[in-house]
C-alpha cells in the first residue's frame, strides 16, 4: 500500500524483484485525497505505475468537498498490468468487486519480462 503524494514518485513504488518472476507484488494499491484539479495526472500516473511495474494497481481516492471547499472527483479505478482501465468510478462513493487474473499477469511478465532491464538503484531516506 501506498498513500496519496507517493503516487507521483516512481522509484517508492518500484517493484522489485529477486529473479525474473519473483516479484515483491502483483498488485499495488494508493488511497488518496487527491484533489479535481489534478486529476489528470492522478489518472495518467495510476497508469504509468501498472504499466511500469508490470502489476495491477488500485487507487481509491475521495469524493466531494472538504471544509476548505476543495473538490475531489474520485477517479478511483482498477488498471492491469498493461496499462489499460479495468474500472474507473467518479463522483459518488462506490462499492466495486472484481476478480484478478494472477496467470494473466504472469503470462504477461514471462511475455514482456521488461523488468530485466530495470536500473538498479538504492533509496536512501
């Protein structure tokens, strides 16, 4: 799990692994209160962190109007591995079930092992 801000910091979310399908996840998740006026770049980085993870990724944000009168639209959604929309709701509070294709996922990774390619790198905090 990730929260809100670390969605636009790619490295804290990188999915490592210790060979080529040993994967530290198959799916990640952010709960956010990101705000309608940046809600493009919450929609394409939800993507960009699936595509670039070789994962499911899951954001849930908030909906409605805080007492500082910011407005959130939502945009929680479900994206595969490829980058491509699953479910996305907007604007109302919602309740969504769905069931995930683990050998999807890896039917796509030993397709498209881009992992291998990946820089190595280490993260000092």
């Amino acid at each position: 799990p990730r929260i809100c801000y670390d969605l636009r910091f790619p490295l804290w979310s990188r999915n490592r692994q210790n060979n080529s399908t040993d994967f530290a996840y198959d799916l990640l998740l952010y709960v956010a209160n990101w705000p309608a006026a940046r809600r493009t770049a919450w929609n394409t980085l939800l993507q960009a962190r699936a595509i670039e993870n070789l994962s499911y990724v899951v954001g849930v944000n908030r909906v409605g109007v805080d007492d500082h009168g910011n407005a959130y639209t939502g945009d929680s959604a479900l994206i595969d591995f490829n980058g491509d929309v699953v479910y996305r709701h907007s604007d109302t509070d919602a309740i969504y079930q769905q069931t995930l294709s683990i050998d999807a996922l890896r039917s796509f990774r030993e397709k498209f092992p881009a992992n291998l390619d990946a820089d190595e790198f280490d993260l000092h905090l």
